[in-house]
C-alpha cells in the first residue's frame, strides 16, 4: 500500500524536478523569458493541481478511494505525455504547453486528496504520524530519481529533445505503478461510511488475519469506543467550506495556515532553483541536476528521520518547532546571500539544512488537514485547504522568477528571501497557538464522523442540514450500520 500510493508523492517531486530543470533548457531553446518559462512550467501546473483537487477530491468521497487511485493516475499519465509532444509555433506552442502542464497538474492534484485519505484510514492511529510524513517525504525521492535521470540522460541530448525526453519520464513510472495499485483494497471506513457494511467487515477481517499470520496480534475492541453510522449523502463544497470555518474555526485557519506557508516557500525555492543556479550563480545547465540531488537529499532525510518525533514528542511542538527553525535559517542564509558571501555551492548547503527541517513540516502539514476532520468530508476537505494553498503557492515561481530577471541584481531576490521566512514563521506561530494535539489517537476521536451516534453538541452536520437540506439524510435515518 505504502509502495502504491507514495508514487503520488515520487511523480509529483519527480514532475517539478524535471520541470525546474527543464526551465533552462526551454527558456534556451524555444528563446523564452525566465518568467515566462517558470509561469507555463510552473505556475500553470500548480493551478492544474488546484482543479483536480477539487474535483477529484469530491469524486473521492463520491466514489471511493480505490477508484480514484486508477483515474487520477491516468490523467496525469496523459499529461504527461502530452507535455512531452508539445507542437506549434510562436503563441499557439505556449498555449498547448500550457494546456497540457494544467491536464497534469489536475493528476497529481486528485492524487493528494485521495491518498492522503486512505493512507490516513488504513495506517494504525500510533503509526500514523511517521508513515504518512516518511510517504510525503517520498515527494523528494522523485526529485533525486530525475536529477539522477537529467545527469545520466537528459544531458546527453540537445536543448530541444531534452526537456521532452524529460517530461516522460514520469509516464512511464506512472504506467507501471497502475498494475500495482489494481490490486489494493478500498478504505473499509469508506465503505462503512456509503452503507457497505459487509464489504467493510471483509476487508478488516482479511487485515486481522493477515496480522495474525505474520506473527502480529490484536489489542481487544473497545466497547466505549462504539459508533453508531448512518449512511449519508454527499456534501457540497460551499456549505463544506462554509461549516468548517464555522464548525471548526481554530482548525481551518490552521489547515489553511501550514498549507499556504509551506506551498509557498517551496513551490517559489523550487520551481526556480535552476534559474538561480545559472543566472545568478553561472552554473552550467548540465551541472545543475547535482545540486537538486543534495537539495532534494536533505529534503528526503528529514521526513525520514525526524518524522518519528511527530509521534512521540506531538504534531504541535514538532510542527511549529520546524517551521520556526527553518524560517530562523532563511533568514540568516537571506543575509549572507545579499553580502555575496554565498557562491552555488554553499548557498546549496544553506538550503539542504533549511529544507531538512521546512520538509518536514510541510510532510506534517498535509498530515494535519487528513486528520483533524470529520470522515465523510476527509478528501474534500483535503482537496479545500491544498486548493487554498495552491492558490497562494501558485504565485511563488512567478513572483521568484521576475526578482531573479536576468541574475545580476541580488537586492530584488534578497527581499524574496526575506519574504519566505516570514511567511514560515507565521506557520510556526500558528501551529504553536491552534496545533491539534492528534498524535497516537484513532481518527474518529480527533473528529467524530459527521452521522455518528456518539458527538458533540457542536454537530457539524447538524448544521450542514438546517442550511442544505438536501445533502445529508433527514429523519427518519435508515437502520444504522
């Protein structure tokens, strides 16, 4: 499961990797502008993610888990390649580049909310913090993997047939990926939660008994822990968001906080990495992918390591620990680049100590809003607070790109700098003032399902049935499950 479903984060790191690298190489060879370049390859692809998300974020919690692991996989297999077959000249070639980044960013954006939801309802709850921000580490994997692809490939080839040799690679990771994840089963809580009592019964008895074949054993069943589910329809988006900055206030600004904070930072360090490199440090394009492999390596080590501690010590003190520790560094690193102190090289180790950290709790982000909301609207609310965060993040490689212009002027970029780290200590705030205490606790006591038995007097969806009534079932309640 964890192999299947972490490839969303392999391709993703992977796609903005050779994106970034590939920046260079187009800007050379179809004679376009830095901003330009990080606007199509860029910006374009991450407002694709902000569509599929919603979409198929809302599919998911229509469909199920299982079924929108295979579709959100082809879409972004068709962008892909058709990104890498991009044809036309002048304007008309931009606009289909363009066309084809936004079909796979919408991929890769579905892929979040669906599988962050299931990761989340299958991994045990004392588990759940280190496995779901070690499979997000797993983003950086793919950008390591690409680098290792640019170095031993890409370079080899012109500037032309490069950044399309380039933006296939994910498509064929991607199609093999798709014979491993046929065989997965679906979400039993998902099942539970659309009236598939006896589908769901399946699926963890199958689970139970393969524990107990492995040597594994079973902790006794709660009774308090009981809830009694009424199956309920689908929610809409607007009375969803409308309730949960309603419902869950202190929540919501937190999800939307960590999301737009670490989007932001990354998608505008990243996406514009390789114009740094060449235009204010003159690096070789060809040298480029051996600083995005240690810029990606301290990414992937930090998730990997410290991941753990978001278990043990809590999600609050280590979210808004890394946040703060990161933005610190940035800050420092900012200084030293604007007296010139830094040369490619050192600037790289800056980030790789930055990014070990900032890795980590954007991993914890994404964990947060996965977790800390009702069942029913899991994927939804996901694809909500991403979408928010895209939006925001989006804006990054534009805004980077225009301050690094033509690389000679270090003063526009140096306020860019200034700019991430406080936009990373206003997360860390945030995360020290609002963070929910989830660690080690099953899914349904951080958030009761919205058609449970057992909740609180501030029902969510209650609410949702006094202002929509249409969305969930009314009285009289089918036989509970």
């Amino acid at each position: 499961m964890v192999i299947a479903l972490g490839v969303a984060w392999i391709l993703d790191g992977l796609e903005i990797t050779i994106a970034s690298n590939a920046a260079s190489l187009i800007s050379k060879s179809e004679h376009l502008g830095s901003g330009s370049v990080s606007f199509s390859v860029g910006t374009i692809y991450l407002l694709g993610e902000v569509f599929g998300a919603i979409l198929f974020g809302y599919l998911s919690d229509l469909w199920g888990r299982r079924n929108l692991f295979m579709i959100t996989l082809g879409v972004y297999l068709l962008g892909g390649l058709l990104t890498a077959f991009t044809a036309g000249d002048g304007m008309l070639w931009v606009i289909y580049l363009n066309c084809t980044r936004f079909v796979a960013g919408m991929g890769i954006g579905g892929e979040y909310a669906a599988i962050n939801s299931a990761i989340d309802e299958l991994i045990p709850a004392r588990y759940r913090g280190r496995v779901d921000i070690a499979v997000n580490g797993t983003y950086w994997a793919g950008a390591v993997l690409a680098s290792v692809l640019t170095l031993q490939v890409v370079n080899h080839l012109s500037a032309g047939e490069a950044w399309r040799f380039a933006f296939l690679i994910g498509p064929v990771l991607g199609v093999v990926i798709l014979f491993v994840r046929k065989n997965l089963p679906e979400s039993p809580r998902w099942l539970l939660m659309h009236g598939r009592a006896e589908e769901a019964e399946r699926a963890v008895k199958e689970i139970e008994r393969h524990t107990l074949d492995t040597g594994g054993s079973l902790d006794e069943v709660d009774r308090e822990k009981l809830l009694e589910i009424t199956p309920s329809k689908q929610i809409g988006f607007l009375p969803l968001i409308r309730t949960l900055f309603t419902e869950y206030p202190s929540r919501s600004v937190l999800g939307a906080t960590l999301m737009i904070t670490q989007s932001f930072l990354f998608n505008a360090i990243f996406f514009t990495y390789a114009l740094v490199l060449t235009k204010v440090y003159g690096v070789s394009d060809h040298d480029t992918p051996y600083y995005f492999m240690a810029f990606a390596g301290g990414n992937l080590l930090g998730p990997l390591t410290i991941g753990r501690l978001f278990d043990t010590i809590g999600r609050r003190k280590m979210i808004a620990g890394t946040y703060l520790v990161a933005s610190v560094l940035l800050l420092v690193s900012s200084i030293m680049f604007k007296a010139g102190s830094l040369n490619a090289t050192t600037q790289t180790v800056w980030w790789v100590i930055i990014f070990f950290f900032a890795s980590s709790g954007a991993s914890a982000a994404y964990l947060t809003v996965s977790e800390i909301f009702p069942l029913e609207v899991r994927a939804k609310a996901i694809a909500v607070f991403f979408a928010i965060a895209q939006s925001f993040g989006a804006f990054g490689p534009w805004l980077y790109g225009q301050l690094i212009g033509d690389g000679a002027d270090h003063t526009r970029l140096f306020y860019g700098y200034l700019i991430g780290a406080v936009v990373m200590a206003t997360g860390g705030l945030v995360a020290a003032l609002l963070g929910v205490d989830a660690e080690r606790r099953p899914l349904e006591d951080i958030a009761d399902p919205l058609s449970a038995a057992r909740r609180s007097t501030a029902n969510l969806g209650e609410t949702i049935r006094r202002e929509n009534p249409g969305d969930l079932r009314g009285a009289p309640p089918p036989a509970p499950s």
